[in-house]
C-alpha cells in the first residue's frame, strides 16, 4: 500500500506493544528469546506496525542493532504493511541496522522482502499424498509395536517433555548444530506452558520416546518448530510416524502444517519435507539499513555477500 512517510520508533518494553494471540508474538515466546524492544512504525493517520526485537551492542563501538526472534515474528499489523523501506525515517530508533523475519505468508512488513530458502506445507484442503516408501516404514512401526500422541504441550506427561527434549539435543549433536539451537531448559519450559504449543510424541515398543516434535499455533497455521529422533531408533525412521500424526492433527484443526525447508537448498531434509508436502512457498526477511554511513564504515573489511549484517560477517 502507498502512504505518506512514516516514521519508526524504538519502545524499550521487552516486546510489550507487539503482543498477540499468536505464538511467535506471544509472551512465552518473547520472553524465551528475550526480545527488549518493540519497533513501533506510525503514518500519522493511526495506522501502525509493531515489532518485536532483540536489540544488541555492537561489540567495539557505541552503536547497537536489532534482530527478530527466533521463528517467524513479523509484526502486529494495525492497518499499516507492505510499507517502503524508503519511506521510514529511521533516525528514531538510534540503531544501525534492523534485520526482520516476516511472517510465513503475507501480508508483509515491508515491501520488496528477501526471498529465502523454499519452505514446505500440508495443507487439509489439498489431497494428502506421503511417498508410498513413507506409508510402507508408518505401517512397519505401527506393527512393531510404536505409538504416536498428539496433546497440547501443557498437557503433556513429564516423560514426554523430557524425551522429546533428550531427542531434540541427539539430534542437535548429530547435526553439528550451532549452540543456538542447544536451547535452556527455561526456552523449553516456556514452549511446553505455552497455549499455542503441542507435542507429538512417537514411543518405541519399550515405552520410550523415539521422536518428537514441537509445533506451535501461529498466524492462522501450524508450524513444526522443533523436532529430532534419538539415536538409538533412527533406523526405524519413527519421525514419519510423527509426521502421519502431524498430518492428521492438522486436519483436525482445520489449518495447514508449515513444515520449514532444508538446512540449504536441495539438502536431504529440504528433499525429504519436500516429500511430505503438497504446497510450498518462500520465506521473506528485510534487511533494513537505519544510518547508512555508520553501516557501510562497520562493513569496511568484511566479507560482501548475503550475511547481514555486513559488518557481522567473518573479515576478509
């Protein structure tokens, strides 16, 4: 939409003025990421956006920038998106640089977003087609004795919350992850207390967890948003299980399942989500430039590309 310039301010509220029924606004979520600000945008004719950030130091200078939560945040839409970047005075915010992670599906923050890696869902209204290899390993699990459950997070038994948890973490070893995805036990807690959150659960024969995944209520879908399969039963794939009882749950619910993409593009785990999927899309970020001769002297030095911030980027 076309507006007059607008201009941008800095709320030092831990993310207050962007609250809403929705996870990746809720309380438990910005509380987990420890969001400090909201970046509140106004055009003067009561329309506004709102924001949730983590504003940081940047390290060696008086400055500070800001970044999103963790998730798919974008903002709190008061009448006022798709917004020009250019027609933003910035200056409000004192920062050097904003960079935002929008919403799965529109509408947008801004106009002219950052097309990201391809993202997959199941959608209900669509036919629900798993590959047939991936029915024949269900059926397989399913007469060995596995069992999957689906509950709201803050219901779930001790035992399911700290199998998934032991899940999670072999999965994040195995991958190599970087430790910010080794989450505290306080992130998970407030996951697990959260209304909008639900765990699937697939147990071995033993009666121990096998897989899991964490998914959460936000922006009218599901998003699977953490998940993982203990070493031990990797061989016996029980996360398609998981992903059957995914399917199932949100046909229920009446909303499509957003799946997440690959680690990079054409990777094993985009392919296999790729699988399971019936419709895809692209994610969107906005790289947004508050004090340009500030930014482009920080950036002196360091390695042009993607990465944004610039001056972020490992040195050249």
């Amino acid at each position: 939409m076309r507006m007059m310039r607008t201009r941008a301010m800095l709320v030092p509220d831990q993310g207050a003025l962007a609250l809403s029924e929705d996870y990746f606004r809720s309380a438990h979520h910005l509380r987990a990421e420890q969001v400090t600000h909201t970046l509140v945008i106004e055009d003067g004719a009561g329309n506004s956006q709102r924001l949730p950030l983590i504003v940081r130091p940047i390290e060696g200078t008086p400055y500070r920038d800001a970044i999103s939560p963790y998730g798919f945040p974008g903002g709190a839409l008061n009448g006022l998106w798709e917004v020009p970047k250019d027609a933003v005075d910035w200056t409000g915010t004192e920062l050097v640089s904003i960079f935002v992670r929008d919403r799965v599906v529109g509408p947008r923050c801004f106009a002219g977003g950052t097309e990201r890696n391809e993202v997959f869902f199941i959608d209900p209204r669509l036919p629900v087609e798993f590959r047939e290899m991936h029915y024949r390993h269900i059926r397989r699990n399913l007469r060995l004795g596995f069992v999957s459950r689906a509950c709201e997070a803050r219901a779930a038994p001790l035992k399911a919350r700290e199998g998934f948890k032991e899940a999670y973490r072999q999965t994040m070893i195995r991958e190599g992850a970087s430790p910010r995805y080794f989450f505290s036990d306080a992130y998970f807690e407030e996951l697990f207390t959260s209304p909008w959150a639900w765990l699937v659960t697939t147990y071995a024969p033993e009666g121990d967890v096998a897989s899991g995944a964490l998914c959460v209520s936000s922006d009218g879908m599901l998003h699977y948003y953490l998940g993982g399969t203990v070493d031990a039963r990797l061989s016996r794939s029980p996360a398609k299980n998981v992903f059957g009882t995914l399917a199932e749950l949100c046909t229920q619910l009446g909303v499509p399942l957003h799946l997440g993409g690959g680690v990079r593009p054409g990777d094993s785990l985009e392919q296999f989500k790729r699988s399971l999927s019936n419709s895809s899309s692209r994610l969107h970020t906005h790289e947004l430039i508050c004090e340009p001769a500030v930014y482009a002297r920080l950036s002196t030095g360091h390695t042009p590309g993607d990465f944004f911030p610039a001056y972020r980027a490992p040195r050249s």
